[in-house]
C-alpha cells in the first residue's frame, strides 16, 4: 500500500527571480531556462533523484574540468598521507545507516553499509538513520461535519526509504512531518461525522495513512503505519442524518486519563446490569437516573420493596461460598426521601456472612452512601451502578475494586 510508486517524479518548486540572469562559465548552456523556473538550484538539476538517477546536466565544462582536477589532487593527497589519513577518511556505516555525500556541493549517491571512503576538505556528509521512527500527536479538537467536536490523536510511524532526498528536500524533517500529519488528520476527519470516526477507526487510520504517504513521499518518506486516538466527545453531533450519539458521561476522579483509560475504567464500572438490546437504525437519550423504566417498575397497586425486605433477601443467600468469593465488608449511608440517615450492612467477610441494620462489629472496607430508593433500583437492576456513581449519587468511600465485588451479590441476588 505504502510502497514506492514505480515510475514517481519529483515535481520541484518554481523559483523566480526579479533580475534576469545569464547561464555563466560552470552551468551547462543547453539545461538553462529562463523562464519562471530554471536548473542550477537546489537539487533541479536532479530530475530522476526517486530512481536514484543522479546525472548531473547543468555542470558546464569549466566546471567539470575544475572538479575532476581537484578531486584528482585530493586523491592523490589522501594516498601519500594514507596511514594517517586513514583515520579520518574511512567511516563505518552499520546496516540501517547511510551516508549522503555532497562532493564540492553537489549530491553524490548514498554510501553505505560497510566501510567508505569520505575524502578531505570536499566532501560534506550527514547520516541518515533507515529505521522506522514514531512520534504522537497530541489530541486536537476536530469539528466534525455534523457539527460535533471530538478530541483525536494519532501515532505515526515513518521510515526514510530515500536517503539523498530526505536530506535534500526538506531541512527539519520531524517538525515537517509532525506538523503534515496533523494538518492531513484534522483535514480528513472533518469530513466524517463522530459516529464514524468512533465505529470506522481502522477504515480511517488506513485513509489517513494514504494521505500522509502522499504528501511526505517527495520528502523520501514512507508512513507504516497510523493509530488514531479517539477521546471524549466535547460537544453532541447536531441532529442530522447519521441520528443522535450519546455521549459516555465523565468518571468523576478520572477526567485527566485518556480515552481508552477511561473506557475501560467505564467497562468495569458498567457491566453490572443486564445486557442491553442493540440498536442498529436508531439510537435515543434515555435519563435512567432521573426514573426507572417502564417495564421495571413495580406493576400498579404491588407493594414496594422496602430496605428490611431487601436485607431478608440478602440474608437467605448467605453462603461459605459467597465469602469466600467477595471476601469484604460493606456499610451502606442510606437517606430515606424525609431527609432521615439510615445504617445497613452486608459482612461478607468472615463466616457464613451477615446482614441487618446498623454498623458491622467490625470496620467497614468499603462505605457506599446513596438513598434507599437508589439502592433498590441497583439490587433490582433498574439503575446501573455506573450510572449512579457517575451521576455523584452513589459516592464509594474505600477501595473501588473492593467495591465492585458487591458485584457478585448484586448477580446472585436478580437469579
């Protein structure tokens, strides 16, 4: 996909000046132009530099005599003095290095793996490292087309497979390619919506790659591969034709952690209800905190479940079994809807496990406080836990990985 187009030119850049100019004694008469753009600058007088085609056509005679003599000069300098000399013209390049040799100014092809030879006073050289190279973009805010903005990322990875032109074409090469990769990802993800950035990463890393591959090839660069970084929805998608997106709610403590942190603290904050039905065509906002749903309500004139009852429950699904699974101790702050503060424990820590009102004969590890009506609809499945402690109404004082064994009550509890 990435690999070098067979065939590839290098368009470079016109250049104009405002006095006219003649060819001189050391450029070549015949590759001159006059107009607009002309050889004799920079590396135009390259014009096959992707097919390692490095003839040069616009060195006049003159200029080529003078070269041949002082490189015959230098030559013959470096042999006389060679034990010495030895020391600072032989240079060792390992596999997944080159050297680009510009001899009295102009580019020579790139010399390496092994032992070369640099000659004296008219040879200039740089390395230039083969491997593959990655750095990351920060989140930036991307509009989106229905109107939403997300915070996006990406990890790039490169490689050079040009030596003599990464050098040549471009002078600050990782400034250059940081700087083109995120202007081509915020270019091409405001063209999507931010349902299909969410559900379409890998169709768009492989996009966003192509582009990327395109706009740095002249530099001798070859992208390998693109990770995007999806984070938080910053602002709801306009009504339109790709429906409405329900944005993830912020875990209260965890708003600094990236995306993927915190969906994954959201995974295990989240899995305890049951599961939900898909929905393909379309998606609508449901507010299950601020009531229970329809089918989980009690049925009309049924007696509502009180905390007493619930603890009766709890109590007949005591087991050895069921401590030795969750293996903590849980004291719930209840607040009942006349503003009164009520004490219940579960003691699922020793023994056969205990359950009743008021505070456990020993220290609570985790203390849940939330109103009675909150708890019940968690023990009855209609309000999800990470649902009512993103909301700030179920506050957890202790471990939270100790608190999520409640997890295996909640279960055992709904069979």
């Amino acid at each position: 996909m990435f690999g070098k187009s067979p065939g590839y030119q290098y368009q470079s850049l016109s250049q104009r000046e405002s006095n006219p100019a003649s060819a001189g004694l050391f450029v070549a008469t015949e590759s001159f132009v006059q107009s607009h753009h002309h050889k004799g600058h920079s590396f135009d007088y390259i014009p096959k530099i992707a097919d390692n085609d490095f003839t040069d056509t616009s060195q006049g005679w003159v200029s080529w005599i003078c070269n041949i003599i002082v490189t015959f000069l230098v030559y013959i300098s470096t042999f006389i003095t060679f034990p010495l000399s030895g020391w600072f013209v032989l240079k060792t390049v390992p596999n997944y290095q080159r050297i680009v040799v510009f001899r009295l100014g102009r580019v020579r092809p790139p010399k390496g793996p092994g032992v070369v030879l640099i000659l004296p006073l008219i040879d200039q050289w740089q390395r230039v490292d083969l491997r593959t190279r990655a750095f990351n973009i920060p989140p930036c805010q991307v509009t989106t087309r229905d109107g939403g903005i997300v915070a996006v990322g990406a990890d790039i990875q490169f490689r050079i497979w040009s030596p003599v032109m990464s050098v040549v074409s471009i002078q600050d090469l990782n400034a250059s390619t940081r700087l083109t990769a995120q202007n081509a990802m915020t270019h091409s993800l405001a063209k999507k919506t931010v349902r299909e950035i969410q559900t379409e990463r890998v169709k768009l890393e492989e996009y966003l790659g192509i582009d990327i591959n395109e706009l740095t090839r002249p530099w001798g660069l070859e992208t390998d591969r693109v990770e995007l970084t999806v984070g938080a929805v910053l602002k709801a998608p306009e009504g339109g034709p790709s429906g409405p997106f329900i944005m993830p709610p912020s875990v209260p403590g965890l708003e600094g952690l990236a995306g993927p942190i915190q969906q994954l603290a959201m995974h295990f904050l989240g899995n305890s209800g049951p599961p939900q039905p898909e929905i393909v065509d379309s998606l609508s906002f449901t507010d299950e905190l601020a009531s229970v749903p329809a089918a989980l309500a009690p049925a009309a004139g049924a007696k509502a479940v009180s905390v007493e009852e619930l603890l009766g429950a709890v109590r007949l699904l005591l087991s050895d079994t069921l401590v030795s699974r969750v293996g903590a101790c849980f004291q719930f702050l209840l607040t009942s809807t006349d503003g009164q503060l009520h004490n219940y424990y579960v003691d699922l820590s020793q023994g056969a496990g205990a359950a009743g009102p008021g505070s456990p004969a020993q220290e609570a590890d985790v203390i849940l406080s939330l109103s009675d009506e909150d708890l019940l609809a968690m023990f009855q499945g209609s309000l999800r836990p990470f649902a009512a402690y993103t909301s700030g109404r179920l506050k957890v004082q202790g471990d939270l990985k100790t608190a999520m064994k409640l997890e295996e009550l909640i279960k055992l509890l709904r069979q």
